[in-house]
C-alpha cells in the first residue's frame, strides 16, 4: 500500500512546525508540499533544520495544490485564510483535516456541501488532545442528564478568536447532540450589564478570558441544586500533546463523506 501523502498548510508555525515532525515520522504517511508565506521557496527542512524533510514550501494553499498530488491537505493556518484554504482542497480532490480554531457553524455548514459534492471527508478538530476529546465526551455523556451548565474558555493574552475553536465544536455539539442549557435568569434579564453573563454560543453561556499565562483551557461547569460538577481540560506551552490526534485524523479521513467535527468521530468512543 502505498504512502498518503500529505500537503501540511501553517506546516512552520506552533502546531504545524511540531505536526510536520510527526508526520515525517511517521510510518505511511509522506509529507509531499507545505504552504508558509514567509518561508516559500525553501524545503521545509531547511527552515525547521529536519534534514529529512524534504518538502517544498509554498506561498499559498492554491500552488501548493498546484504542485505535488496530496491525498489529504491538513489545514492549520488562519481563520481568514481557512475557509478558502479548505474548499480549494476540496476541489482538487484531497481529504481535509482542519486544526484551524476561529470557523464559525456557518463556514462548517458551507464546507459540509462542497464535501459532499466532491464525496470527500473533513475532519474538524478543535482540538487533537487526547485529554480534550475526553473532556468534549464527558460533557456529553452529562448533558444529556444534567440542565444547567456554562463554559470559561481560557486562552492567551494574544488569542483573538473568542470563543476558541475546542469551545465552539464543544458548544455546538452539546446543543446537536444533548440539549441547550437551561437558563433561570436570562442574560436579558439580568441588573446589569448583560455581557456579564458571557455570550450566548449554540445554547450555552460561553465566558473567554483572555491572559498571559494561559495556552488553551476549558471547564465545563454543571450546576445542581446543592451540587456541581466540572470538567476541566488544560494544555501547557508544547504543542506535542495534539500531534498523536492530528495523525491518526490523517489516516481515518479518507474512510469520511462530508464534514465531522471532533476526533471522537475516527475513535471507538460514543457518548
């Protein structure tokens, strides 16, 4: 069988510079075309100083698809630039696996259709910690017998995406796939100014602090008369925790049809 071979968008940043390490060596997998703008023209080896990375590094996500064929594009760049990054894969024909935080439900809905239409998966992670794929199963599994919960969603002082993306998949798929929190005083009425309670995110009251000292960190907080529950999943300032994750989504994304979100999807866990 032959290798997958792997175009690696955001390949020389925090998370991509680790992933494309772990994905050079790993067994089956060849990283074939990386896409940073700042390092185009050079092999991804000689920026990261991994002499067995020999991958081109291109500009954009469009000449890196231009170039070497890739069966899946691994998509970890910038919200901005996600979006287009992901439906330019689609159209070449590759599987997609997005590490990308910042999409919001309407970009997913528009990629799920494009998906479809070319019959190839997505696989969006918001985040590949084994430790938050846990967490996001827990609150499930809770939701569905507990009513009343809130979200502190931790980030850095120069984290600009509010809520993050772990938030947002986690948001999203507590009200898809449980219920919409309940609420005995609404933020509309509230004494006081209402962004207190935090924003309103797919059901839930979402509260983003943002400072330094934080990476990424989320507590699910369930309330109870006389009792509560909280889950916590914290990351620290390596980004090695999400490679493990993010290379097993490469090898399960082509057995997909459309968008999925989260890693349990491709795991034998169910909530």
């Amino acid at each position: 069988m032959s290798d997958i071979r792997v175009c690696l968008a955001g390949a020389t940043g925090w998370a991509g510079s680790e992933l494309a390490r772990g994905i050079g060596a790993a067994p089956g997998l060849s990283l074939v075309a990386a896409v940073s703008r700042t390092h185009a023209g050079k092999t991804l080896g000689a920026v990261l100083g991994e002499a067995g990375l020999g991958a081109p590094v291109f500009a954009s996500a469009a000449e890196a698809l231009a170039g070497p064929a890739c069966d899946v594009f691994v998509e970890f760049t910038k919200p901005a630039s996600a979006k287009a990054n992901i439906l330019a894969a689609l159209a070449a024909g590759a599987h997609v696996v997005v590490g990308t935080s910042g999409l919001t439900d309407t970009d997913y809905a528009e990629i799920d259709v494009e998906a479809q239409k070319h019959q190839r998966g997505v696989l969006a992670c918001g985040n590949f910690a084994l430790t938050a794929v846990l967490l996001q199963q827990f609150a499930l599994m809770a939701a569905k017998v507990l009513t009343h919960w809130e979200i502190i969603d931790y980030g850095s002082a120069t984290k600009v995406d509010v809520p993050s993306g772990t938030v947002r998949e986690l948001a999203s798929r507590m009200q898809s796939q449980a219920r919409s929190a309940q609420e005995t005083v609404t933020p509309d009425k509230v004494i006081g100014p209402p962004q207190a309670r935090g924003a309103t995110v797919a059901g839930t009251q979402v509260h983003s602090v943002r400072l330094p000292g934080h990476v990424l960190g989320v507590d699910v907080i369930f309330g109870m008369p006389d009792q509560t529950l909280v889950l916590r999943h914290q990351a620290g300032t390596s980004a090695k925790p999400y490679v493990d994750g993010a290379v097993l989504a490469i090898r399960k994304v082509s057995g997909l049809v459309g968008l999925h979100r989260g890693l349990d999807r491709v795991l034998s866990l169910s909530a």
